[in-house]
C-alpha cells in the first residue's frame, strides 16, 4: 500500500482503523503509526523501479525476493 501511494504521489493523510479490545488504545495506535514510518523507511532500501516490475508482472516469487533483500540490507 505504502509503496503504490509512493508511486502515484499522493501526499495526503493516512487513516488507522483500530479496535484494540486488549490493548491499551494509545500503545496500539502508536506502533501502528511506526509500522508505517518503518514500511516507508524499508521501501528506501530496495530498486523502486525492479519492484514495480515484478508487482505488474505478478512474479510473486521474484517480489518476495526483493523485499526479502529490503528488510535484512
């Protein structure tokens, strides 16, 4: 999602839609706010370019390579 709204410049705010029954409201949105910062962060490591490739050609194989290659650089 991250990468798709990178891809077409959106610019905007981001929604959370949270319903934490057994954690504590304010720790949940929290980590939900630094998983977005961490996708965005991640998506600096990997070729833009060589990603969107393998999305459009549907190689799930070869995508899972990539952003396998994106979380341990």
């Amino acid at each position: 999602m991250v990468f798709w709204l990178q891809e077409v410049g959106y610019d905007g705010w981001l929604g959370l839609d949270l319903f934490p029954a057994r954690e504590d409201p304010v720790e949940a949105l929290e980590q939900s706010i630094d998983n977005i910062k961490l996708m965005v962060a991640l998506l600096n490591r990997v070729d833009r370019k060589e990603l969107k490739a393998r999305l459009e050609e549907g190689n799930i194989a070869k995508t899972q390579t990539i952003l396998r290659k994106m979380l341990i650089s």
